[in-house]
C-alpha cells in the first residue's frame, strides 16, 4: 500500500490526512479505481484513488462549463489584443503572473497543511514542468520554453481538465486550484498562439521531446536515488490511466513516447509545421 494525502474539513479547518490507495500490482482483494456508469441518472462517477464517488460530475453541466471557459478567455483575450482594444503585452504578462501565482499560493496552502516530506510531494513531475515553462514563455517570450511548453501542455493539460482526477469534493480550494492551474496554462498558450505572439516554429516538435526527454532523464536519476516515481517512470499511477493499455513496464514508457510524438505531430498541423529542420 502507498500512502497518498488528501485535506479533509475539519472542525479547526483543512486538515491534510493520508489515505491509502492500491499498489499497480494489485493483491488480492483490492480493486483498482475506475470509471463507473451510473445507474438511474446514467452518469459518469468518478472515483478517486482513495476509491470515493467524488461529488464532481464528469461532464455535468459545472465540467462543461469549465471546459468550454478556458478556450474562451483565451479567444476573448486574444481578439481585444488583436484590435488594440488592450495591450497584448500587458495581457501577456498577467496571465503569466497570474499562472505563477495561482501555483505559489497552492505551494504555500499545500506545505504548510501537509508538511514538506522530502523526496516525496516535490513538484517534479511533467505538469509542473510544463507550468513554468508557460510562465517563462508568457513573461520572457522564450520560444524554446514556448515550444515545449505548447506540445508538452496543452496534451497533458488538456486531458487533466477532461478527466480530472480530484482528490477533495468540489468546490474546495485545492479542486479550484486544480482547475485554474490547468486551465491557466491551456489559456495562456492558447492566447500566445491566437494573440500572434508566438507559434511553434518548424523543428519545434523535435526540440520539445528533446527537452522533455533530457527532463525525463533527470528526474529519472533522481527516481534511482531516492526511490521516488515521478512522472510515473518506475511504475504505473494507482490509479486507472491511459498508461493502463500501453502495456507493462517498461513497455509504456517507450509507448508513451510514441503516443506523445503522435500528439506532438496532431498540435503542430494547424501550422502546417514539418517535423524536419527547416531547409
């Protein structure tokens, strides 16, 4: 059994508690979450890794909402910067702090409930990876930290808003922080791109998985060394995942490398970007 934490409303407040999930090997008698079709509503139930329904309906009229706000606000804010109506600068540079924010208010809320326990519960996996590289792209215009962050993001951030995996009934704090850290990063790129800030250029989809590669590796080494699982490169997560059809390790993770480069080539072809070095 692996400990996971999650906060709890307690009397004096928000307390992080730890509550135990199944291991990927699965012993006899545990069953792994899943994805459930509900019985007199025909609803999608979502049950988290601690196996509870969360009160979050997946798809329900909230999700939709949600899922339909993010590219909205992008589209919005990217037509008032293409008409001048305000600065695409200055909107640039909120959005980014606003992203960098939002993720250090959660570090701030989130240690100081749970305690820092070094070498678990470190941000070092792909989304806050992912997240800082949208903050840097949004405040420096970096292209390199743009590209990576466009193919790596907007895939995995996309399916994270798709079918969140919440861990505290909604709307609580850590739930809508989850929704504005995905949906912020999604938003932010999305804006570079249709404000004509930035855009992938030709040889970016290499460039991204070499960078994302180089990051896998690091936090590889640091996986031997402390014993750790980050970004999943040891075994598979608890809970059901798309990792669950990639095969055994360590077979998803070379699958998993093609199906990102299969994602990689469908984000690029609103460019029409050729994924060889421009000639």
């Amino acid at each position: 059994m692996e400990n996971r934490w999650r906060f709890e409303n307690q009397n004096d407040g928000w307390k992080a508690v730890s509550v135990q999930e199944c291991t990927p090997h699965h012993s006899s008698g545990e069953q792994r979450p899943q994805w459930q079709l509900g019985s007199a509503a025909s609803r999608l139930k979502r049950y988290n890794a601690g196996g509870v329904v969360s009160n979050f309906d997946l798809f329900g009229p909230v999700h939709l909402v949600i899922i339909a706000l993010i590219p909205s606000a992008a589209a919005g804010l990217a037509w008032c910067a293409r008409r001048s109506l305000l600065s695409g600068n200055w909107i640039r540079l909120a959005m980014g702090a606003g992203v960098a924010a939002n993720e250090l208010i959660w570090y701030v809320y989130r240690y100081s409930h749970e305690g820092l326990r070094f070498p678990e519960g470190l941000p070092l996996q792909l989304c806050d990876f992912t997240l800082w590289l949208t903050v840097t792209a949004a405040l420096t215009r970096k292209l390199w930290c743009f590209e990576v962050a466009y193919f790596t993001g907007i895939g995995g951030a996309s399916m994270a808003v798709l079918t969140p995996d919440l861990w505290e009934p909604f709307p609580s704090y850590p739930t809508v922080y989850f929704f504005l850290a995905h949906g912020g990063v999604i938003a932010t790129l999305l804006y570079l791109v249709w404000a004509k800030i930035l855009r992938p250029q030709p040889g970016g989809i290499w460039r991204a998985l070499a960078i994302s590669n180089a990051f896998a590796a690091v936090i590889g080494i640091f996986n031997a060394i402390f014993g750790t699982n980050y970004l999943y490169l040891c075994r598979k997560p608890a809970s059901a995942s798309l990792l669950d059809y990639l095969g055994p390790w360590p077979v998803y993770i070379l699958a998993g490398e093609a199906v990102a480069l299969l994602v990689f080539f469908l984000l690029a072809l609103p460019f029409g970007l050729r994924a060889k070095r421009e000639t």
